[in-house]
C-alpha cells in the first residue's frame, strides 16, 4: 500500500514532490503517467490525443490502482479525481492535494505538451480548478501550498501528515 498519494492540478509540483519525498524518506516513488507509458507505449498526452479523454481516464483509474499497490509516494495526473472509482480508491489512502496560483502553474506549464491545455491556457486553468477542486478537497487530508522550494513543500506536507495522525 503506498505511503502517500499527490493530487493536484497540472504543474502544481506533483511529480517533482513526489520524487523530493521519495529520497526525504528514502524509498520510491510512482507517476501514474508513467504506468500510462508502460501500459500504452504513447505519451499520456498522445493517448488523449488518440483515444480520447474517456479512454485516457480509464487508464489512469488502472494506473492509479496498480500504484497503490506500491509501498512509494505516488503522483498522479491532475485529471485521476474526475472517475468516482478513482475517487473511492483514494479516500483509502493518505492523499495530499498540491495547490498553488494559476500564475504560478501556467508558468510552471510553459510551452508542455498537454492537449487539455492547448487553447486558451488561462481559462482552461479556471475552468479545471472549478470543476476538480471539490474532488481534491473531498480526497485530501489538507492542501498545500506547493509554489515553495521542494524543502518548503516537504516540511508542509509532513507537517500535514503529523496534524492528520493526531
């Protein structure tokens, strides 16, 4: 069972905390975009492009629960909380939402390659943070702040963690 999970919107820091963590606590980390890759042999955002988002999410609900059963911390792709199925997985496990301004994201983002971000960046932001944001809370044992340095996201999420166990 992994150690904790990472939620959050494109470019909140997931992948990279996840890696931070992972040597902080000496053990290993998962991306779920990286099981897409293994499963799929095309980039997640090829399979968007390809096969669409509907089998794109379907994919990511089974990376996520091949993840979890990894004793590691665990970044996911910013959509996972869109499937009800991914959702119940993740209420089961210590889950951290990575959040931080739109500026900072889409500057974080750049010129990536990520098809649900490829028109009108800025609103695509405003309109996932509106539709995903409840999910994050609803799976979450807090939000964090991640526009810090990875030591400063580091010492909030274990900080995070200490106020959930008491």
């Amino acid at each position: 069972m992994s150690r904790l999970v990472l939620v959050g919107l494109p470019g909140a820091g997931k992948s990279s905390v996840a890696r931070a963590l992972a040597d902080h606590w000496t053990c290993s980390w998962v991306d779920t975009d990286d099981l897409i890759v293994e499963e799929t042999a095309s980039a997640p955002a090829d399979v968007l492009r390809e096969r669409g988002e509907p089998v794109f999410r379907d994919l990511e609900a089974a990376a996520l629960e091949r993840a979890l059963r990894t004793d590691a911390v665990v970044a996911t792709g910013g959509g996972v909380v869109e499937r009800e199925r991914s959702r119940e997985m993740l209420k089961k496990i210590p889950t951290i939402w990575l959040d931080c301004s739109d500026e900072v994201i889409l500057g974080r983002l750049g010129a990536g390659d990520r098809p649900l971000m490829a028109h009108d960046a800025p609103q695509t932001l405003k309109r996932l943070r509106a539709t995903r944001e409840r999910w994050y809370r609803e799976v979450s044992l807090a939000r964090v702040e991640s526009s810090g340095t990875l030591e400063d996201v580091i010492g909030l999420i274990e900080a995070a963690l200490t106020r959930a166990r008491s």
